[in-house]
C-alpha cells in the first residue's frame, strides 16, 4: 500500500492500517524548511518494515533518503534529522528540511487524530523530543506551526475536497489530477447515463441533485466546486448552493457569454450579488484549452493557484 495522496488523512489512515497489521511503522513530519525546499512545514510522511509508504515524499529520491536515515536510528522513540547539502544530499532548489521522526507512534493517539480531522476541525498536534504522549487539542487554522529544536507543535487542517457538477470527460480527467493534488472528490450526477459511463476509481459519485450534494458536503475553507455538467437546470443548482458557502473556490464551465447569462439567471433568482462574483467564469487558467483534458489541467491549475493564495495568506497554516 503505497500512496502519493499528500492529505494528511491519508497517511494517517495508511499508518493505521498498517499497525492493524502487527507492522512497524515511522511517521516522518517537516518540521522545518529552510530556502526553497520542495516541502511545506508540517508534511507528513509514513514508511513501514516493509518498505511502504504513504504521502508525498513516497516515491521520491528525497524519500529513499529519509528512508535510508530512519533506518540507522535504533532504539530511539523520536528523533530528527536534517536533509542538505550539509547532510550527504544535494537538494535541487539548494534548501534544507529538518525532520521529526516517531517510531511506532501509539495506535490510539493516531486513531484520535484521525478522527479529529474526520470532523474537518484544525487541530494542534504537540510532541516534545525530550518524552511525554503527544498531545491534540482544538486550533484555529491561523496558528503557527512552531518548532524549537525539541518541541513540535503543528497545525493540522482536514483533508482537501473537490465536488464536481456532472459526470463527463472533463471531470474524469480533473478528479484524476486532483486526487494527485490530494483532494478527495465526490461527483454529483442525477443522470443515470452519465454515471453509467464515469470511469471507476475516481471519487464518490452520488445521483443526488447538486445543490443537495453541496449541503451535504457542508462546504468549508478546505472545499473546491466546479460546475461541469454543461446543463444549466444542474450546473445552476450547484452554484446556487455553492456560491454563498465557505468554498475557497467556485466555478462553472462555459464561455463569457455563457457565464454573464448564467450570473444573470442566478441574480434574478435572489442570490446574492457578492455571491455571484465569487463564482469564476470560464473555471481554470487562461491557457487557451480546447480538448477535456487541456480543460481539466487549467482548472486544476486554477485550484492549485486559489488554494496557494489562501494558504500564503495565512503563512502560518499548514497546506497539505
């Protein structure tokens, strides 16, 4: 079980399933950055004694190497070490990462993380090297993640979801990058052709209608919705949910002139102007796509932008 899904549910889910095992397990966390190091403070990181692993770093050079040096670490419930120039390995981008490493953390304080973040609540995750269980306690998600040479305090948000209107080309190819980009997807489709022909392997996929989809969702900071189903009757029921919500980003397919009739629709129907400009129209980056999987890079990469410009906003968060 080996998984580049960078959620941190995803880890934690793989690091549970593999101590159900009877495994031994590290969890591996970046505790510090320096330069332009390709990973963010607070990247999680697991590897079992059989070589598996889960979360970004899984498949990488730099993951072989942390592989290597956790190896070497004997009898030690945590330690840390470095990755640069200074430590054996050349990074591309010249940075340095210092690590946390956990050896066999206890099943049950990962099952409790777990769970915390299955309620989609920021939680404060603090270990001290020098001994003592870690501990979780409620966070806000403009907390900084902290780090002293010894104490460990991260803030840990809930996984990254994407709810995609209509089941079509363009929303297979965008749920497959997206779960590349660690989001979990759910697909709202009533029509029964249409499910019928979405590939398998590529998220949830639910006959509700759309705006029942995005309340059951109960969309927050962590959410993404994409209208896709090139039928108003569906698409403008998703956006009427959506828009108003704590989404940080909602967007429709479709031309200019198709996305003025559409707010224009959306207006005469009561919903509110403010939330009317949050929705992006035509969704994605202007790369002059043509084909669904053009389509579903630029949007990806409208995801990715608008999810990088709210974490930078608030530096201090922990982005999966």
């Amino acid at each position: 079980m080996t998984t580049a899904d960078g959620g941190d549910g995803a880890v934690l889910s793989a690091l549970s399933h593999w101590q159900a095992q009877g495994l031994s397990v590290r969890l591996v966390t970046v505790v510090q950055s320096y330069g332009s190091a390709p990973y963010g403070v607070g990247t999680l990181y697991a590897l079992n004694a059989q070589g598996q692993e889960a979360g970004v770093l899984a498949g990488t050079c730099l993951g072989s190497w942390v592989k290597t040096r956790t190896g070497r670490i004997k009898e030690r419930r945590v330690a840390v070490i470095t990755a640069g120039s200074a430590d054996g390995l050349d990074l591309p981008c010249g940075g340095r990462l210092e690590f946390l490493i956990e050896d066999n953390p206890d099943p049950d304080h990962v099952c409790e993380w777990r769970m915390a973040l299955g309620t989609r609540a920021c939680i404060r995750r603090t270990i001290d090297t020098a001994g003592g269980r870690p501990l979780l306690a409620a966070a806000s998600a403009r907390e900084p993640c902290r780090w002293t040479g010894h104490l460990w305090q991260g803030i840990y948000g809930p996984d990254w979801c994407l709810l995609l209107v209509g089941a079509d080309a363009v929303s297979a190819h965008l749920a497959r990058i997206a779960q590349t980009l660690g989001f979990s997807v759910t697909v709202s489709e009533p029509r029964a052709e249409h499910r019928a022909g979405f590939p398998a392997g590529l998220g949830t996929v639910t006959e509700a209608m759309p705006d029942d989809a995005v309340m059951a969702l109960q969309p927050d900071a962590r959410t993404a919705i994409v209208a896709l189903a090139h039928d108003p009757r569906l698409d403008d029921l998703g956006l009427w949910a959506a828009a108003p919500s704590a989404a940080f980003y909602v967007a429709a397919l479709g031309s200019a002139a198709t996305h003025a009739r559409r707010c224009a629709r959306l207006l005469s129907l009561g919903l509110d102007p403010a939330a009317v400009l949050r929705i992006q129209g035509p969704a994605g980056l202007a790369i002059h796509s043509r084909t669904p999987a053009e389509i579903a890079v630029s949007i990806a990469a409208a995801l990715v932008s608008h999810r990088r410009c709210e974490t930078h906003a608030r530096t201090d968060f922990h982005a999966t």
